[in-house]
C-alpha cells in the first residue's frame, strides 16, 4: 500500500504534471515546426537550387530485386530533419532566453520590507510628530 501512495504523490507533484504538460505541447510544436519547414522552407530553398525536391534525395545502394524492396539512403530526408531540429532549437533558445529575462526583471524588483519594519517605522514617525 506504501508504493502506491508514494506513485500517487510522485504522479500529483507539480513537476511531474508540468513536465507532461510540457511532452505533449512539445509534441505538438514538432509537428507544427516539421510542416512549417517542409511545407514552407524547404520547396524555396529547392527551386532556388534548381528544383531540387529535398524528400526525394537519396542514393540507391541496391536495386530492387524480385519482391524485395530495393535498399536506398535517403539524405534528403535527413537534411529536412536538421533543418528542422534546427528550428525548433532555436525556438526553444528563444523562449528560453524571454523566461530568464523575465526572471531577472522579477529579481530586481525590489522586495516589499517585512511587516515588522513597517510598523517600527511607522512608530518612528509617530514618535517624530509628537515631539
């Protein structure tokens, strides 16, 4: 009965939600950065190098042979990840960077005096008025 309970407070922990949170939304921002470079990026980049279809790069390394499929690199499929990872490093950088510059403007914020030298300080000026 222990185990469970220990999962049940491992899975509710805020970290581990936030981090599912996180997978998914990161999942869906893939495939979003995977269409945007091979639907947007990439057919430009191919007419300017000629009309160069990058998915359909590859070298044959064996041709087919009877029912067997034939054995085939296919480079152009790899460029078109790195471009991508590429992306969406960036992206991530970026975000990452406008979190840390928010942190930073949220660490020079000065604090607010704890509520004991508020009051000692409006004694202070009560014991200033009265003199």
């Amino acid at each position: 009965m222990s185990m469970l309970k220990e999962f049940k407070e491992f899975a509710v922990k805020g970290n581990v939600v936030d981090m599912a949170v996180g997978i998914i939304i990161g999942a869906a921002f893939g495939k979003i950065i995977s269409s945007l470079v091979g639907d947007v990026i990439m057919p430009p980049i191919g007419v300017l190098l000629g009309g160069v279809d990058f998915t359909n790069l590859s070298i044959v390394v064996q041709e087919a042979i009877d029912k067997k499929p034939a054995v085939v690199i296919s480079y152009g499929k790899f460029l078109q990840t790195i471009v991508d990872f590429i992306i969406i490093a960036f992206a991530i950088f970026m975000a990452v960077k406008a979190m840390n510059t928010l942190k930073k403007k949220e660490a020079a914020a000065p604090a607010a005096p704890p509520n004991q030298e508020v009051l000692l300080a409006e004694i202070r000026d009560l014991l200033k008025d009265k003199k």
